[in-house]
C-alpha cells in the first residue's frame, strides 16, 4: 500500500516538492540574444538612444582635454618674455581649483545627510567615507606645495607684476568650503576694513551669500548632536522608577578623580608646604578649568565670550561620544567627530603651509591682493578654526578607570545586539 507522500508524488500533487536530480525542470526562461553577455561589464544590446551617441566617446573627449590642455594662458608669453615658472604657477592653483571642487561636492553630500530632522545611522557611514575622502584630498593638496617650492623666490619675481591684483584671496571656491564648515563673517581675520566678499565678483558674492544662508557643518553637527537620546533617561527596574543622567554622573567622576589625586599627593613622602602646593595647582586648578563645562552658568558666560561654540547640551553629547565611544551605537558617530576634527586640522595645515610658501618667495611684502602677505595667512592658520570644541575636549577628558560604567539598561539600549537598542535621533 502507498503512503500517502507517494500517490501525492505519483499524481503530481505535491507542488512543494522538489523535482529529483535529472528530473523534468520547468521550461527554461526565454532570454534574448546571449551574445554579449560573457562579460557583465559590457554593454547591453538594449541601449538607449544616449548611449548609442556617445559610443565613438574617446578619453580626450571625456576629459575635456582640448579645453583643459589650453586652459593656461602665462601672462609672461602674452608680454613676449616667457618666465619658465610661471606655467607651474598656473598648473598648480588650477589643480587647487579642482580639488576645492571635489571638497565642495562631498560637503554638500555630507550636509544633505544631515539636512533632515534624523540621521539614519544607514547614513553615518556615508558621511564618515565622504569626510575621509576630503582629508586625503587635503593631504595631497597640501603636498603639492611641495612641487611649487621647487620654484625660487627669484624664478617667482619674473613674472610676480604680471599677476596684478590677482589673489588666492579671490578664490570663490575655498570661501565656499570655508562657509559650507561654519565660518562665520565674525570669526574671520580683517582684511582692509572689507568684509571678504568684497574681494570676490559681484556674480560670486551672490553665490557665497546664499551659501552662508544655508546649513553649514558646525549648525548639523551641533543640532544632531543636541538630539543624543542618551544624556537622560529614565527607566524602570524592578519595578522602580530610575532616572539615568550622564552629566551627573561625569561631575561625580571628575570629584572622584580630583579625591584620588588628593590622596596621593597627601600620601606622599613630600613636605607639608610642598603637598600644600601640588593640590593648590593640580587639584584645585584642575576643578576650576572643569568647573568652565561643569557649571552651566559659567559655560553660557563663556559662550557669549566666544570661548565656546556648542550649546551646553551639544558640547555633554560630545562629551559622553568621546567617553564612551566603545559603545556600539557611539562608535560610528565617534568615528564622524574624529573625521570633523581631522578635515579642520587639515584647512590648518593647507593654511600653514600656504604661509610659510608666501613667506619663502616673497618675505614679508604686500601680498598681490593687498593683504599683509604671511603674516595674514600665518594668523588665518590659527584663527579660521570652526571645530575648536571637540579640539578643547581633551583638556576635560578624565582617566579610563573614573568612567562611570553604565547601568545595565543604558548598556542595553546602546548595543546594537539587545532588542532594545536605541538608535540616533
């Protein structure tokens, strides 16, 4: 007798079985011509009309080379007495140019991500990739100084007169990437009693004021960072209600360390007067520069100064970023400060290198576009900052073992393995 698993087999009545090996399959799918499809990269028969116009395309073409090739026009050969450097001069900012061009891109793909009222953290990893990319393009453009070096202050003074007023200070793109990072108008070095658009065409102040009207890097970061949902929680925990408050717990943290430190320094084989000395200045020093963050008074006092950007509740966010940035959820968002800082460290160096190549060709003349030369550059390389914050950070950082360890539940939500993980607002 037939189980019942055969006559269904026999009938052809089981559709969730599978045929045997060797079996009748269903009728193959009828694909059109196969001819071109050894290799997945090449192009398919079912073109578009665009794609059929640009078939007889070439690299000369793509590249725009005819016009990029002729694009270099030394004002030394137009005069009748070519200056050899002067070409290398040109090459040079030009490849500037481009660069700035790229940086501008992923600026502005960085602050689309951030443009919304929630980042998905989907998103976090796109951002980080985009400002890492934008430090390796500063690296190599801060390199390429070293190629325009190879010039001499005398090969430079060739054709130096024939730039005219012309000046790096009319590059509309590097204000760009300046504005898209959060400079302010306020935070820039004077330059003539102007303010720096006047530098610029009339067409390129436009551009630059509608870009200082927008979001900025410095106005996403601090708005994503004043929406971290773990600075306070409350919770239930065996049926108790508890509250969980990260600054809290720092300030108690920086008290234990302080205490610590006391201890020791008391404990010491040291004179009385000289145990009196090291707590005046380490440990009671200490407490007054925390007492800069830990006291919302005398933080608000300090912004309104400008020693400080972020608002109070951003600069904590940060803060609890850095601390506990093994937390898997703080992880990428710490790897998003970290890449902030190193793209704003990287503007410092271009600006510092800058300087110090003004400095070798010319000394401490005018520069062509009427600023004090180096010494305008050199002071730039330290005032045009916009992350000094997160720089500033370190000076509040507390020894690994006086982290707070997070409750079991805070711990929880932010695991991305625990059901109930919290994710970025």
């Amino acid at each position: 007798m037939q189980s019942e698993l055969e006559q269904k087999a026999e009938n052809g009545k089981d559709e969730t079985s599978k045929p045997p090996l060797g079996g009748d399959l269903p009728d193959p799918i009828k694909i059109p011509d196969q001819s071109w499809s050894g290799c997945p990269f090449r192009r398919s028969p079912y073109r578009s009309q665009t794609e059929d116009e640009i078939e007889g395309l070439n690299y000369n073409d793509y590249l725009g080379l005819d016009k990029l090739l002729t694009s270099q026009h030394p004002q030394s050969e137009i005069c009748g007495k070519e200056a050899p450097d002067e070409l290398l001069f040109i090459i040079t900012h030009q490849v500037f140019e481009l660069w700035f061009k790229m940086v501008i891109r992923d600026l502005d793909n960085v602050l689309h991500i951030f443009a919304g009222d929630v980042v998905p953290n989907v998103e976090m990893m796109a951002a980080v990739r985009k400002l890492q990319r934008i430090i390796k393009i500063m690296a190599v453009v801060v390199q390429q100084f070293d190629i325009l070096e190879t010039m001499t202050a005398l090969d430079f003074l060739e054709f130096r007169p024939l730039l005219g007023t012309s000046s790096g200070f009319q590059s509309l793109q590097f204000r760009l990437i300046e504005i898209k990072l959060g400079l302010q108008d306020d935070d820039r070095v004077g330059y003539g009693n102007k303010p720096y658009s006047a530098a610029l065409k009339k067409d390129q102040q436009v551009i630059s004021k509608k870009a200082s009207e927008s979001l900025n890097l410095f106005m996403a970061l601090e708005g994503w960072l004043e929406r971290c949902p773990f600075l306070h929680i409350e919770y239930n925990e065996d049926k108790e209600e508890q509250v969980y408050d990260f600054w809290e717990s720092y300030e108690k943290a920086v008290e234990f360390w302080m205490e610590e430190e006391r201890t020791k320094i008391s404990a010491s084989t040291a004179s009385e007067q000289l145990k009196e000395k090291r707590i005046k200045e380490h440990v009671d020093g200490t407490l007054t520069i925390f007492k800069n963050i830990l006291d919302h008074e005398t933080y608000e006092k300090n912004r309104k100064m400008g020693r400080v950007k972020f608002t109070h509740k951003a600069f904590k966010a940060a803060m609890m970023i850095l601390l506990y940035r093994n937390q898997p959820i703080f992880q990428m968002p710490f790897q998003f400060l970290e890449s902030v800082m190193e793209v704003d460290a990287r503007l410092v160096s271009w600006r510092h290198r800058h300087a110090l190549m003004v400095q070798r060709m010319i000394g401490v003349k005018m520069g062509t576009g009427g600023s004090s030369g180096f010494h305008y550059l050199a002071c730039t390389a330290t005032r045009h900052r916009v992350f000094r914050d997160l720089f500033g950070m370190s000076s509040y950082m507390i020894p690994k073992h006086c982290i707070p360890t997070l409750p079991n539940v805070i711990h929880q939500r932010t695991d991305f393995r625990s059901e109930d993980s919290e994710f970025w607002m």
